[in-house]
C-alpha cells in the first residue's frame, strides 16, 4: 500500500492507503474523498481532479504532459505544482505523498 494525504482547501486531511498501480484519482474516489469529482473517470479529458502536490513530492510525481497542460487550462487557481489526480500513478516511491486540493473544488 501507499499511503496518500489529500488536504482540503479547509484543512481537513484524509490520509488513505493506495494500492501500488493505481491512481491518487482513483484512491480519493474510492474512498469518497470531497473535491476530487472525477467526472471523465481518468481518461485526462477535464479538470476535476485538479490538485497542488507538495513541494516535497513534486519531482517524484513527474512532469506533465501536454494533454494535462491543457486540461489544467479549465481549472481555476493553476500553480506550478498541479497536477491532475489521474495522471499520478501510485508507486512506492510515492509512500507518504501529500496533495492539497483547491478552494475551487469545495
């Protein structure tokens, strides 16, 4: 397992086990994690999974590609450290990874 912080724009933190191989996406959804609607499912055709990753975990999470570029461009408050929930698979590098979600998505 691979533990995931999601931190509400509030402040609430959910800390969930992911499974190695899946999706920061598909772990909030499972675990009904608020904010993280998910409406494409994780194909990367919206931005409704929009997080900012900690600046800790940001280079291990990869850089990302330009079809997440311009889904991101529909989000609302985009920063140098988002990312699409989606396109972050679970590895277990990423044990302990941190990711707030944005005011917008409350």
């Amino acid at each position: 397992m691979v533990k995931v912080t999601y931190v509400e724009h509030g402040g609430a933190r959910h800390e969930l086990d992911g499974r190695a191989g899946s999706t920061v996406m598909e772990t909030a959804v499972r675990n009904n994690v608020p904010g993280i609607d998910a409406d494409c499912g994780g194909a990367c055709a919206c931005a409704t999974c929009h997080v900012y990753v900690d600046g800790a975990w940001l280079a291990r999470t990869g850089a990302r590609t330009a079809m997440e570029d311009s889904m991101l461009e529909f989000a609302d408050g985009v920063e140098g450290n988002s990312r699409l929930a989606c396109q972050i698979r679970l590895t277990p590098d990423l044990d302990g990874l941190v990711v707030r979600l944005p005011e917008s998505q409350h």
